[in-house]
C-alpha cells in the first residue's frame, strides 16, 4: 500500500502537463528558431496546454531540451532540467522495478 502511495504521489508530483506536437509542418526556418527556443512548458511547467505526456515522452523531451546546453539556456536553467530529468528517471525506475503487490 505504502508503495502504490509512493508512485502515484511521484507520477503526480512529476506529471507536468505539456504541449501536444503540432502535426502540421513548420517552414524549415521556423523548425531551426524553435532548436534554439526555451521550452517554458517543460522547464517552468507554463503555458503547457491541456495535454499531459507520458514519463518515457518527458524523458524525452528533457533530454533533448538539455542537448540545447548553454547556447539556450543558463546554468542554472540547466541544472533544473537534468534535476527534473533525474526524477523523471526515478519515477519510471519506480514504477518498472518496483511494482506494487494489489
């Protein structure tokens, strides 16, 4: 019991919402601005829309957003991703390897 508390308060604690992709296509020149645009959403959990990703897809998309590195972000922007990366990892350890007995 306490480890199903466990994982549902850490897939609730880490379960941001986020923008959904957009199917239709960008212009290229618009495709290459957004490479070196922050992405609020998954950095500051604003303007994320209504739409929720699954762990394996934040994973992800923080993934990608810190292969962005100094270029876009600070530092300190930085550390927050690889924390939140770092947890989201956690989560999905949690619920893969550890699942709880009903």
């Amino acid at each position: 019991m306490k480890k199903c508390i466990v994982a549902a308060f850490l897939l609730l604690a880490f379960g941001t919402a986020v923008h959904a992709e957009d199917s239709t296509a960008a212009p290229q020149g618009a495709d290459d601005a957004s490479k070196q645009k922050k992405d609020d959403c998954i950095l500051n959990a604003k303007d994320c829309g209504d739409q929720a990703l699954s762990i394996e897809n934040k994973i992800q998309r923080l993934k990608e957003e810190i292969a962005k590195g100094s270029r876009v972000y600070t530092p300190k922007e930085l550390q927050k991703l690889k924390h939140k990366l770092e947890d989201a990892n956690d989560v999905l350890d949690e619920l893969l390897f550890h699942p709880t007995n009903n």
